[in-house]
C-alpha cells in the first residue's frame, strides 16, 4: 500500500509505523523515526518518574536533572568536578549542572570542597540518605513491578548498549549539522 506523506510516497507495510513526526519518516528507515518517538516518549516517562520517586524519598521540587546531578555526585563515593559531571552525563550547557548543584548544595545534599583552584562535589551524608531512600522506592515501585527474568535483563543489557552506540551516532550527526 502506498502513502503520501510530507508529498513524497512511502511504502507502507501491514503495520504504520507510530512516530510524532510524519513528515520526517523517509523510506529509507521508518523504523528510525519510530525508534525516536519512543524515545521521546520513554525519555519523559523516565524522567517523570525520576521527579515523583526523589519526592516519594523525600526531596521534593526537584527537577529531573537535579536528581540526576545528585545521583551521579553520590555515584562511588568520589568528589567530581563540575567538568567531569558535565562529560558523563553529556550535557554541553555547563550553567545547566551549576544550577543543579547551587540547588542541591541550598539542600544540603551536596557540598563542595576546594583543591587550590579546582572546586569539587561530593553528596552529604543527608543526601546519600535521601538516595538510599530513592533507591528502596526504586527497587519496590520499578524493579519489583518489572519481575525481571535473566532473558530480559540481558535484553535490557543489549538496549543499553545499543542507545549508547546511537547517542554516539547523534552526537556525531549533530556535529555535522552544526559545521554546516
């Protein structure tokens, strides 16, 4: 069956492919476009959840970056640079994390600390409480619900994997676009 979207005719199988954007779905791959509609959606779920579950433990009015920034300050009990913080969780906007931690340390869950002229981060023992609190909501709300088996933790495993590789791929395609 044949389809005409964005002007352009596209084959369309039994199944449609479910996409946000109709008028970027190529033939070449709408699977592509179907992947990042998902995406988008799971991104937003996740970080619905991330927001409701930091309130469920108790820090309430926290943005979902904000719990991010404290999860990986606290991540093997090691001071981190805001540099480094910024490089992990690839974020670019280096003001974006500053806030978070200006936050975070007017909580009282994380504090900083100065090496000559390196500054450092580090969680609090009241924010490592805050997330041992997070991580049993977790473990009761998500992992428990998941009943995960060894066959799905190994596809979970592999679709870690692969979105590593495509964030790869998008950062290497947005460095493209931004040379044009």
């Amino acid at each position: 069956m044949r389809k005409k979207l964005a002007d352009k005719d596209v084959v369309v199988t039994e199944r449609s492919p479910i996409v946000s954007s109709a008028h970027l779905v190529s033939p070449k791959s709408a699977e592509m476009s179907e992947f990042e509609f998902g995406l988008i959606v799971a991104g937003n779920a996740f970080h619905r959840w991330i927001a409701h579950c930091m309130s469920a433990a108790g820090l309430k009015d926290l943005t979902p970056l904000d719990v991010l920034v404290l999860h990986h300050v606290t991540h093997r009990a090691r001071d981190k640079r805001l540099a480094d913080i910024c490089f992990i969780m690839n974020v670019e906007d280096t003001h974006l994390i500053n806030y978070s931690l200006k936050k975070l340390q007017n909580l009282k869950v994380v504090e900083a600390s100065k090496n000559g002229k390196e500054v450092t981060y580090a969680s609090t023992e009241v924010g490592r409480s805050f997330v041992q609190r997070y991580r049993e909501i977790r473990e009761s709300c998500l992992i428990n619900a998941m009943n995960a088996d060894d066959a799905l933790n190994r596809d979970i495993g592999e679709l870690a994997r692969l979105l590593r590789v495509l964030s790869g791929m998008y950062d290497q395609a947005a460095r493209a676009a931004a040379s044009l």
